[in-house]
C-alpha cells in the first residue's frame, strides 16, 4: 500500500480529490493511516475498526504538520461510516 504524506496548513489539508478538507474529516476518513505530529506518525482514530493495524488512541490532529493518506485513484474523503454501518 502506498501512503502519501499530505501537508497540513492552517488545519486544513488538500484531499486527493483537489477539495480542502479540515484534517478533522481525515480522522474519519477510511483513507487515512497516520498524523504527523511533533514529528512522529500517530495512528490515525480511523484505524480503530481495523483489524491488521488497530488503533485505539486519540491523536491531537488538530496539532498535525501532515496526514499519512492511502488513497490513490483521486476520490477523496471516504467515512469510515459507511463501512461499520
């Protein structure tokens, strides 16, 4: 899987579908692995429901320099609502 770090300004990042998005959506988004914080990658609360890289700690992405993001076709924001539900 390939992950592309996007840059975070001002609180907002550049989604793969060109929309700026508040890296609040990237905490929910099924696209999202990780956050650059301090500069240390912290698991993105996304990863809760899976199984191979769970994640249960909740990351201050408010704080995040970069979002570690696995989407590659250009779609976008994805919730992980519509996977649990």
């Amino acid at each position: 899987m390939t992950v592309n770090e996007l840059a975070v300004s001002g609180g907002k990042v550049t989604c793969t579908d060109g929309r700026l998005r508040s890296t609040e959506n990237c905490r929910f988004c099924v696209h999202s692995r990780y956050f650059v914080i301090g500069g240390v990658q912290e698991r993105s609360p996304a990863l809760a429901f899976c199984l191979r890289e769970r994640a249960v700690k909740e990351v201050d992405y408010q704080k995040a320099s970069a979002v570690g993001c696995a989407e590659s076709r250009g779609d976008g924001f994805s919730s992980i609502g519509n996977i649990i539900a």
